[in-house]
C-alpha cells in the first residue's frame, strides 16, 4: 500500500532551477506580478504544442508554484498562448476570442515553423482587441521555454 | 477488414504479383508484394474508404438543438469543432466538423523533394510524426529503390514505441484527469514528461520530429543509449506499481465501465484500427508482420468500452518497453551527439525546388507505406515526378476513430463525453490534415 503524498513528495519530481528567457519580453504590468492565468489556443498547430501544454501542467514545471495558473475560458485568461501558425479556417474564431478576454491582456506566439508574414496579421489582431504580443518564441525548445517568457514577463524585466 | 473491392484490378507480369488501385483522379497506386495479402487489402480499405464527413447525423425531436462545442474549448485539448444534438443531458447525435483544422499538407507536400516531404507528414500530427514520417519514408525509399540498413531499422522501431509510449502515457493521464483521479493524473502525468525527455535524450527532439530521413535517421543523442535504457527501466517500473494501484479505485474503473461501447461488427465496418479495435477483441496489428518485432503478441480485450481501451493501451505501454529492451544491443552502441534534429529539418525545408540528392526511381508510379502508429495504422500513398512528389495521399488512424466514436457516443450523457473522447486517442490534426 502506498501513501501517496509521501511518495508524491519523496519523489521530488519539481526541477529546482529558475525560469528565464532570453528573448525580447515585453513585461506585464505590475499588476500581474505575482500571479497569472494563461489561456492556451491553438491556431491549428500539428498538436506536438498542444501536447507540451500537458506537459506543462506536470508536477516537473508545477507552474502553481511560480504563480502561473491556466483559466478555464478566455474570459478568465489574463495572458494568451498562442500555439501555431494561424490557419485561415479559424481567423474568425480568433477574432471573436480576443474581443472576450477582458483587458489589459498580452498574448506569447509560438509559431511551429518559425515566424512569417502570420505574425503580423496576429499582432494586428491582438491589438485591435486591446491587448498586446508581448513575446515570440523562436526558436522553441519546450515547456521551459514558455515558462521562461512568463516568468519574465512577470517580473517586468526586459531582456534583449 | 478482408473486403474486396471492385475497383481493385490484379494482373501479374512474369515473376510479380501486384494489385492496383484507383484512389481518386486517376492517381494509380500499385502495391508492391512487399506486403502479405492482408496488408493489402486493409491497405486499400484504409485508402480507398477515407471520407470527408464524420458523424452519425443530427437528431430531431421537441426539444433538441445543436450544442455546438469548439472549435476553442479547453475541454477538448486541441482545436476542434463537434456539434452535438440534444435536449439538455443526453447526447442523441454528433457531426464532426474537421474543416476547422484542415490545413492543406497533402497538397502542400506536392512539388516538393521528398526529404522536406517527410518533414511536411510530420505535421500532420506532431505526436504521430515519426510513425507519419516512418510510413511516408517507407514509400518513398521503394520508388527511389533506397534501403533502410539493419542498424536504422532497429532505432525506427525502437523509436516507433517511444512514440507509443508517451501517447498512451498521456491518453491514460487525461482519463485520470477527467474521472478527478488527481493524484494519478500527476504521477502519470511526470512519467509523460519523463517519456518526453527521453525522446528529447534518444533523438534530439522532445516529440521526435526531424528525425527520419530517407535511407537513414538522424538522431542526435543527448545521453548515452544505456542511461536511456536505465531511464525506461524506471519508468517501466513506476507506471507499473500506478496502473495496478489504479484498478483499486472502484470510482475510477466505474467512470471508465461500459463507456462508449464499440462492438466489433461496428469496429469492422468502420475500418478501426489500432488499440481501440484490439479493444474490440480484434487483435490486428500491422507490427505482426515485422520480423523485426520478434514473437510479437498484440494485447487485446473484448469489451470494447473505455476500460478496455485503457487497458490495451497500458498493457501497450509495458510491451513497448520490453520491445525496446529487446533493442539493447543497438542501443546500447548509441552515444551523445551534439546537433539537433529539429534545426536540420528546419534546413531541409527550405530546400523546396530541386531535389538534393536526385535518386534513381522506380518504374512504378506509387508506393504505399504503412506502420502501426499509437492510435491505429497510418499508410502514405505517394508519387514521384523527376524526383519530386507528386501526388501524396494519406489515410490516419484519427478519421476513422472520429467516426467509431460518434456513433459509441450516441445515447451518453454530457458527463461521460471526456472518459469516450479521451479513450481513442485521436486527434483532429491528424483526422483533418
């Protein structure tokens, strides 16, 4: 019979490291410094990016203990993931998604093949609905890569 | 699965047996006697009956509308559109929409060299991408009569069900998650992230992308091939002491228990393939004619509900451990590489006139190729034309699911719609293209 909260923890499944980018990260402001709900959409990417997401809920980035929550709908989200490049069938939805998250709000692109003409047409759209593109992530590694934009974008710094 | 079809000719020459099939548009489509009689006629059901429309049509009745779910809804996982018809709890029909998702990569992959061809398939669906790249590359290598060496070969397999390993990782995970099984959620949930990064250790990438090329893979090691194996122990070892510990909690299996029930005259007609069917009693699997899967025993159940599918696909999980085991001595001779995958493909994508490294090609004007992916059989039809593709055609495990699982879900209620979903392991990347 195990325990489970003394296996959970004797496990240390948590990494012990902070998460920082490197990229250019606008910051958020402060009233987002200490916690965050981040709602992921995707653009129509192969899923590989959806499944990182997973990922990311897993007790080895436990994103809770740094502040970072996922909103159940956009209308809960203070930041958006947006995952892939857009594809044409789902412009409309975007659309109507960004008018319902409630401003101020930012947006993180992960664009699955490297960023093109897509990324301006999304800040556009990101902007028109009132909130900002505050980082692409190019060249993406994983999971740690988006929790390093979060988190710096949280703590304000900008690095170049 | 046997059905003829009228639109399969055989004729012979002196010394061959081939069968030839029309898909669509006069693209022709010999297959090669590679196969046994049985692959090629599931082969060409899987190709022949792909079709556009999934669902078992809308109900009527006082009272029923469309609940339209998607295409951006958290519960799904991934962008998808279904309208569901009801009066309120019960579901009485679901249409699938796919056109939400469809992104074109058959027609895209037209012109194009088939190194970037392969990097194309991959995204289809980047969870099934090296099974697409795998079954594509496959094609490919027989109209430009390239050989995959033994040493490849035996890294493809062993790449095959690390593929296999975190989808069922993480199709098990979501079932935990949606029955509030937390504290299992997270624990299956760090072995996925485990499986995920042995991937990234094995090949240079977290979803093993980038690596198959034709006549050869390109793995860029970040550890050595025995602390893989080590790591795989472990993970063997944790999700087996899990799964047992799981089919303790009555509330867990009761969640699961007669869920989406598919018969397996439904499974048949329907063209299933993979866990799901074996969970039908059915036990096809397309890795019995490999000879590289020595003695291989495909797991199957017969309820044919989401229990039983979990079941497979945990059993699944252990079997691809030990298949990977059974690859020691490979790789075992595996040592850490600096590169990556991923940047490579990125530089062979953008080779997109000539091709690189022109081939001879065969006389034949189409090949098929076919692997077991995690959710069922993944076959590429393709063409070439002076060393580029052509015509390129693919038939995914997640169409046919898509359409299993309107009709299981029929009849349900709202609260069992994630433990049916869920249960496939399908993806809408993957059904529409």
């Amino acid at each position: 019979m195990n325990w489970w909260p003394m296996r959970g923890l004797t496990r240390r499944f948590t990494e012990r490291r902070t998460y920082v980018s490197n990229l250019p990260v606008k910051p958020l402001p402060s009233l987002f410094r200490r916690s965050l709900f981040v709602y992921p959409i995707d653009l129509g990417n192969s899923n590989a990016l959806n499944m990182d997401i997973s990922a990311l809920k897993t007790p080895h980035y436990n994103p809770h203990r740094v502040g970072i929550f996922f909103a159940a709908t956009p209308r809960q989200a203070d930041v958006l993931l947006l995952l892939g490049t857009p594809i044409a069938p789902l412009r409309e939805a975007l659309t109507a998604t960004l008018h319902q998250v409630p401003r101020p709000f930012a947006a993180v692109w992960i664009p699955e093949e490297g960023p093109d003409e897509e990324g301006i047409y999304l800040t556009k759209a990101v902007e028109d609905a009132g909130g900002s593109l505050i980082a692409t992530i190019v060249p993406y590694r994983g999971p740690e890569d988006i929790l390093g934009v979060l988190r710096t974008a949280m703590n304000g710094r900008f690095a170049s | 699965m046997k059905r003829l079809l009228g639109l399969i000719d055989a004729f012979g020459s002196p010394g061959t047996t081939a069968h030839r099939l029309l898909i669509q548009d006069g693209f022709e489509i010999r297959l090669t006697p590679a196969a046994t009689g049985e692959t090629d006629l599931l082969l060409s059901t899987l190709l022949r009956e792909r079709n556009e429309r999934v669902g078992n049509g809308s109900a009527t009745g006082e009272g029923v509308f469309d609940f339209r779910y998607g295409p951006f809804t958290g519960g799904l996982g991934e962008t998808g559109l279904l309208h569901l018809a009801t009066y309120g709890e019960k579901i009485l029909g679901v249409e699938i929409d796919l056109s939400v998702k469809h992104r074109g990569i058959e027609s895209s992959i037209e012109g194009l060299p088939p190194e970037t061809a392969l990097r194309k398939a991959e995204q289809v669906c980047g969870n099934f991408g090296f099974s697409h790249a795998h079954s594509l590359a496959i094609a490919l290598e027989e109209l430009l009569h390239v050989g995959l060496p033994l040493r490849e070969r035996q890294l493809a397999v062993v790449a095959l069900e690390l593929e296999r390993l975190y989808n069922h990782l993480h199709v098990i995970m979501r079932l935990a998650e949606a029955a509030a099984q937390k504290v299992l959620a997270a624990h299956l949930g760090a072995l996925f992230e485990r499986a995920l990064r042995v991937n990234r250790a094995f090949s240079g990438s977290r979803y093993l992308l980038g690596v198959r090329r034709i006549g050869s893979l390109a793995l860029f090691p970040q550890l050595s091939g025995s602390a893989i194996l080590e790591e795989l122990e472990e993970i063997g070892r944790e999700f087996e002491t899990l799964f047992a510990s799981s089919l303790s909690s009555r509330n867990y299996l009761d969640r699961l228990h007669n869920i989406a029930i598919v018969p397996d005259s439904l499974a048949k007609t329907r063209s299933l393939t993979g866990p799901s069917l074996r969970a039908c009693g059915i036990e096809d699997d397309l890795r019995r004619h490999d000879p590289l899967y020595r003695e291989f025993v495909p797991v199957a159940r017969s309820e044919g509900d989401s229990l039983a599918r979990m079941e497979v696909r945990a059993e699944e999980i252990l079997s691809s451990l030990k298949i990977i085991e059974g690859q020691r001595e490979v790789l075992s001779s595996i040592t850490p590489r600096q590169g990556s995958a991923v940047g490579e493909s990125r530089h062979a994508q953008k080779a997109t006139t000539k091709s690189e490294n022109p081939r001879q090609e065969s006389a034949a004007e189409a090949a098929v190729g076919a692997v077991e992916g995690p959710s069922g059989v993944i076959a590429w039809a393709v063409g070439l034309d002076s060393g580029l593709v052509r015509r390129a055609y693919v038939s995914t495990p997640s169409l046919f699911g898509y359409q299993v699982f309107a009709e299981s879900l029929t009849g349900h209620i709202f609260t069992d719609f994630p433990f049916a979903l869920d249960s496939f392991g399908l993806s809408f990347a993957d059904a529409a293209r």
